[in-house]
C-alpha cells in the first residue's frame, strides 16, 4: 500500500524527467528476471556488489540479452558476505561506479515486469539507491516465482506449509542451478525456473 | 552465458578465445516441454541447437501410417539444427521427447564463426571424413590413437658421441668401439660433423688415409635434421627419401640425439619384424604355432603405438596369410601341392580381420585328383589352425568339411548353384566365396573357377538384385542414443559393418572387380565412376571407425574374458564410448543409411 502510494508520487515528480518512461504501463510480453548480490540481509546495511539480469520472452530466457555488473567495492565489504557470496573485494576491483549500475539496469529493464526470488528484496535496496541517486523508487511490477511457484503446487498440497527454499523449488522443478552465488547466474536459474512453471506442463509436479 | 555451456566439445572447442566469446554472448536458453516441436518443417530455422537438459528426436514429418519416423536422438549436449540453420529450413522436425531446455546459437552468429574459423565451417558441412580428420588434428590422448602417429621422443634416441676438432681416425675407432657407437659427431669451429663407421672405413681402405687424420676432414657437415616432436613416420619418409640411415634431431639449437633407422622399423612394427621372422624361419608345426600366438600382443602394440587401422589390417592379413600358408606346406605333402589351391574367404579373404575372429577356408583342387589322404590331411589342417588360435567357423566353413574341399568342376558348379538359388544360406555361401583369395598351393586352380563364374555373371540383373538385398536387411540402429541407459549396446556388424562390405561386394562383383578388400574396392568403384568421390571417402572413413571402435573393445573384452577370446566380438557397448566417438558413430552410421538408400534404388530392393 505505501509503495502504491509513493509510486503515484514518484510518477507525477518524475513525469517530465528522463525516466518518465519507466511509470507507463508495460504492453509487451518479456519479462526480466533480476538478482542482486548484496553485503547484507539488511536493506538499510545493504550495498550492492553485483547485478545480474536477463529477459525473458516465452520460452525463451534470452542470455544473449542480459546484464552483468560488477560495482566497485563498497567500504563495508565484510567477511560475512564474502562467505555467502564469494565475491572478494578484488573481483570486484574493477568494478562500476553506483550511479552508472543504476543506470544501466534501468535501461536494461524498462518498464517491464521485475521477476525474482524474493524479489522484494532486491527491489527495495534497488529503491534506497535509486531514491539516493534519481530520487524515485523502482516502479516496475514485482513478480515473485516462489509465489507462481506456490500458487501451482497448493492445489496438489494439501495441509502443511509448501517448502519454498530456492534449492528446493529447483529441484522439485527439475531444474539446473546455474551458477550458485553469482547475480546472472541466479537471474538465469529463476528464469528457467519461471519459464518452466509458466510454459511446462504443471501436471507431474507433486508438493 | 556462464558455465553452463560446454566449450570443451568439439566442434565449439574448435574456436578460439575471441569465438567463444562471441558464441557466448549470442547464446539463449529455450524451454521445451515434453512432446512440443522444438523445430517443424517447413519452419525457418533460428540456429543451432544444444541439448543441455532432456531430449529430443528428430522425426520425419510426412511419416506415414501415423507411426513416426525417428531418424536420431539428441541428448547430453548433442547439437542439432546445423544443417537447417545453414540452409534455411528444417526438412524435419524436432520433437523434446521430455523436458527440455536447449542452448540456442543464432544462425548470424553461426555464420560469422564459420566465416572466420574453416575448421568450424567443415565441421559443420556434416562431412563424416571431413569430420574425422578435424577430430584427429584436435586428438587427445590414447582414444585418438589411430590418428595420432608416434613421435620421436617416444622412440629411441641415442646420445651421440661427440668429439672435438683434432680427434684422429684412431682415436675416434677406439671411442666408438668403447661406446658401442656405430658414428660420431666430430665438432669443427660451430659447426658439427658426422662421420660413421662406412666414411671411416672409405677414408682409410679406399682414400689411403693416414690413421693420425683429424675425423673433422672426414666428416659430413651437411646433417639431416629433425625436431623432437616430429612424427617418427616423417623420419622413416625422410630417410628413405634421403637414403640415409641416421637423423640428428635438434631442439632449437641444442643437439637432443640421434634416430637411427633400425630404431624406427623396431619401434613401428614393435615385435612385428620378430614375428615375421620366426615365421619365415620356422621349419615345425610347433615352431609356427608359437610364433602365431605372438600375434594378439602385436596387434595391441600396434593399436597403441597409433599405426593406422589400414596398415594394421594390411599387415595382419599378411602375416594370418603366411601362417596358413606356412602351416599348408607343413602339412600338404609337396608333390601334391601343385594339384590344389587353399583359399581364404569372407573377412581373411578381404584382408579385413583383425582379431581372429573366424576362419573360412577352402580347398580346390584340380578335376580327377587322385589323393586318397585329402580328408584325413584337412581334418588335421583345421584342428592344426584352431590350436593356433583360428577359432573354428561356426557356420563349418573350413577344409575339414568336405562341403568346401572341391574340383575345379564342382566349385565352379557350387558358385553357380548358389548365384541361382533364392535360398538364403546359398545366398550368404556364394557372399563368402566371392571373397576368396588364394593363400597357397596353386593359385591358377582358383583363377580358373573365378574367371568362369564372373563370365557367367553377365548382367543378370535379378541375380544382382537379389543379391544386394542382404545389405539392406538389418536395420541400421540410428535411435540407439537415446537409449543408451536401457541398452547400452549394439551389434555393429550388422548396423553397419555387414551393410557396407556386402553392398561394395555387390557392386564390385557387378563391376568384375577382382579385388576383393573393401578399401581396394571402393578406391576402384570410385575410379571406374560407380561411385562418387566423397560417398566413396565417407564409406572408407565410416567402416574404418567401426571397426576401430569394434577393436578397442574386442580387445578389452579378450583381456578381461580370461580365456583370451572376446566372447561378443561384434557389439560395441555404447557407455564406455567419449562424446567424440559417440558424434562420430553418428555420422558414420548416417552414412551407411545413405548408401543403403541408394543401394535400394539402385537395385530396385524397395522393401
């Protein structure tokens, strides 16, 4: 509700800013399935150390059209992170400045549909950078394959919580990990994962 | 695209780091649901498709009778849609037969790589001999050993013995006696001379020479050199061109050793010279029958040395040949040699055995022999030839059967009567004979019986009919990849040895071609226009492979049999075979599919 609403604000502020584009309701069939990598859980902690994006359009996840970036090292690049991702500060060493990342996945994804695993997440430090630099959040809207994941396999569920950890989602869908712990590599497995639940046949998924 | 896509297959890993990339970044990732056409004729194709996950079939689309008709299956990173890509439209379809997900390669893309990499554009002309010799240049370890020719380092260098300017005749004698050295390097300011037993012996019997001579004005400074990593085969062309008998190999500048030829003709035919003697030599049955057993060891020695499977199956021929023939003149007295003709037929007579997996053998002799002893001496032949390790003939084709122990007369009759017959045994019977070389005895008996019958021959076009229909008669298992977990297996002198012999038996015999190996055959189809010069080169390339494949596993299997003796000689397990082998069987049994095709118009076998 409050993103609702300051999504109306964003829109009238920025209505004759160079991302006015990015308010206007999207007609197109593709979709894009983001991931970042990030320092923290923590939204307000988070910076971004990586972004990896692809289209999708039907059955196809376009990995000819995609997005990997690599940010410069922010200042609170810590070990805890660096466990989880395996990202060190020198593989990020020749990394993009915020404001250009920013920037280029903006054009890259347009005023298309944001698809990811827990996607929220990842919009809502997106947000806090975007606001920080451009002054508006992301607007695009959100869709989160653990809940197309759940809305399919419910009706085979009866009772019990439906597990939906990435590793499992992907394995109950028969689908290759690609690249574990790297932005494109995730952005590339959740549109797989997408792709098959929206375009395969739901019928031999059990809960 | 990440790790996802296999670089490391051919023919990708054909490319350099710029192509990969640019492949790279063009590549998508498709989704295809269980029984949904990936590609359908007559659809323009986007590009080039491999399989990353699941499979697929490719169908024919005007398959009648509502049964569809798979040509092939791709799985496990199998590419597919090449030819389509390159021509425009797809003549087939291709159908996920489960879930699967393909990694795309646009045809723009796929042009601009095989515009810019040649290797990459005639793999993908699905040329099977274009193929091959792509797969032997990128050759990998011992899986390539056919291809792959021995190179120097792996033979015998030896050190040179190197002396310095102002050494005398004498001294140089000595040292080379010492050292066991049949020549000598002799320095002379940077540059290096050699002088050999042969210029010491001219520069003192026949130039009078004083022995106080310096060898470095003896020497011979212009050297035939050659680098370490050279093929030894080059080495033996070099000195056989140069009629020499040593080559110095240089790394760079720095002086490694020296090759002599007697290194090389004992390292290239590993024991095979050794056996050839004890052949030669032995005067006893015992004698022979201990040299034929050394044969199984050479054939190994060979396969692994990386001699060609030609070479290998030509030398063996000769060598099986001489042990039957040495063996007959052991065993036929020598007055009654003249009177009879022993012949080898099916695979020995085509020189196309390798492991001996059979023996077809036969006697002429000439009309009227009187030889009361004949059989007793021909039951002793065979038991004699199995104890050497010619396992029997299933089908009793062999001396002691009086079935194949025959006049002139009667074997000219026997041909005849089975070129007449509709009957299938006749049929296989008269496949053999036509295969037939002489290997002892009187070889004029046997011409006689074969000139008559092919002047028989002439142009009867039912009998040719008739006869090439065997050829068709297995199915040539194409489907089998998918599935390799249920069976894992194939008889592939069925699906594709037998299809390709007895189809060039055909045409040769239709032809009057005397010879009677396939390769030979084949060369002449070709020559005479029977044949088109790449289907002839394919049909070589392809029975090559199979039986290449055929022998690495035979060989495994005699090794671990206990016995010695490979139990199913003709199947080749498909689990144990690389990517790269398994691409290859592909193509080359789409190539015994092709000449079967052509095979049934050409001989009206519409089935």
């Amino acid at each position: 509700m409050l993103r609702a609403i300051r999504r109306f604000k964003d829109k009238r502020t920025q209505k004759h800013g160079a991302w006015a584009h990015l308010f206007e309701k999207y007609e197109g069939k593709e979709v894009v399935s983001l991931d970042l990598e990030t320092t923290s859980l923590d939204v307000s902690k988070a910076s971004i150390l990586s972004i990896g994006a692809v289209r999708i359009t039907g059955n196809r996840v376009k990995t000819s059209d995609r997005l990997d970036i690599a940010l410069k090292p922010p200042a609170d690049l810590t070990a805890e992170s660096i466990k989880i991702h395996k990202i060190r500060a020198q593989d990020l060493a020749e990394g993009i400045e915020l404001r250009d990342a920013l920037e280029q996945v903006l054009e890259f994804i347009g005023n298309r549909p944001v698809l990811g695993y827990y996607v929220n997440y990842d919009i809502r430090v997106l947000s806090k950078f975007l606001r920080q630099e451009f002054g508006f959040d992301l607007p695009n809207t959100a869709i989160e394959l653990s809940h197309v994941y759940h809305d399919i396999i419910k009706w085979k569920h009866v009772g019990g919580d439906v597990d939906l950890r990435f590793d499992t989602i992907a394995s109950k869908l028969d689908m290759p990990i690609i690249q574990r712990h790297t932005a494109l590599g995730d952005a590339i497995t959740v549109a797989l994962m997408y792709v098959r639940l929206k375009h395969g046949d739901s019928s031999n998924l059990s809960g | 695209m990440p790790d996802s896509f296999k670089m490391s297959n051919l023919p990708f890993s054909l490319l350099n780091e710029r192509e990969q990339k640019l492949l790279r970044s063009n590549l998508d990732l498709g989704y295809y649901q269980k029984g949904e056409a990936i590609l359908q004729a007559p659809e323009l194709s986007e590009g080039v498709y491999v399989v990353y996950k699941g499979r697929v079939a490719e169908v024919d689309p005007d398959a009648e009778d509502g049964i569809e008709h798979v040509f092939m299956h791709y799985e496990n990173e199998d590419y597919f849609g090449g030819w389509s890509a390159i021509h425009g439209t797809t003549i087939h379809n291709f159908v996920a037969e489960e879930e699967t997900i393909c990694h795309i390669l646009p045809t723009a893309a796929l042009l601009e790589l095989m515009a810019t990499n040649a290797d990459f554009a005639d793999y993908f002309q699905q040329n099977l001999s274009a193929k091959s010799q792509i797969a032997a240049q990128q050759g990998e370890g011992q899986d390539m050993a056919e291809f792959m020719l021995a190179t120097i380092s792996d033979a015998t260098l030896r050190d040179p013995l190197i002396v310095n300017e102002g050494t005398s005749i004498a001294e140089a004698t000595a040292l080379m006696r010492e050292t066991k050295s049949d020549c000598v390097l002799a320095r002379k300011g940077s540059r290096v001379g050699m002088v050999t037993g042969t210029d010491l012996l001219d520069a003192v019997v026949l130039e009078g020479k004083a022995l106080e001579t310096d060898v470095a004005e003896i020497a011979k400074y212009r050297l035939v050199t050659t680098h370490p990593e050279d093929y030894l085969f080059n080495v033996l062309v070099l000195m056989t061109q140069q009629q020499i008998e040593r080559v110095v190999v240089m790394d760079g500048t720095t002086l490694i050793g020296i090759v002599q030829l007697t290194d090389v003709l004992s390292y290239f035919s590993s024991h095979s010279h050794v056996i050839g003697l004890r052949l030669e030599r032995a005067s006893t049955v015992e004698d022979l029958r201990q040299a034929a057993k050394g044969i199984n060891a050479l054939i190994k020695a060979l396969i692994s040395t990386g001699v060609r499977i030609r070479f290998t199956m030509d030398l063996l021929a000769a060598m099986n040949g001489r042990i039957i023939s040495k063996l007959f003149d052991l065993v036929v007295p020598d007055d009654l040699q003249p009177h009879v003709c022993l012949i080898v037929m099916g695979s020995e007579g085509r020189g196309e055995q390798i492991m001996k997996t059979d023996q077809d053998n036969a006697i002429i002799f000439r009309n009227a022999l009187m030889w009361p002893d004949m059989e007793k001496v021909m039951q002793e032949f065979s038991a004699k030839l199995i104890s050497f390790g010619f396992p029997p003939c299933p089908g009793n084709i062999m001396v002691s059967n009086s079935y194949w122990v025959n006049s002139v007369d009667d074997w000219t009759q026997k041909l005849q009567d089975w070129s007449l017959s509709n009957d299938g045994e006749d049929q296989m019977n008269l496949a053999i004979a036509v295969d037939a070389k002489p290997v002892a005895g009187n070889v004029a008996l046997f011409k006689v019986a074969r000139n008559w019958f092919l002047r028989n021959l002439h142009n009867n076009d039912i009998f040719f009919s008739h006869f090439a229909r065997a050829a068709i008669e297995f199915d040539t298992p194409l489907t089998f990849f998918g599935n390799i977990k249920d069976k894992g297996e194939l008889d592939i002198k069925k699906g594709g040895i037998f299809p390709i012999v007895h189809g060039v038996r055909t045409l040769a015999l239709e032809h009057r071609i005397l010879k009677t190996n396939t390769y030979e055959r084949l060369e002449l189809l070709q020559e005479m226009g029977v044949l088109g010069e790449q289907e002839s080169e394919d049909l070589c390339e392809a029975l090559g492979l199979f039986i290449h494949i055929r022998l690495r596993q035979q060989l495994r299997r005699a090794d671990e049999s206990g016995s010695g003796i490979d139990p199913t000689p003709n199947i080749i397990e498909l689990g144990v075979l690389n990517k790269m082998d398994r691409d290859l069987l592909r193509d080359a049994l789409q190539v015994v599919k092709g000449f079967k095709k052509s095979l049934t118009s050409r001989y009206h076998l519409s089935s």
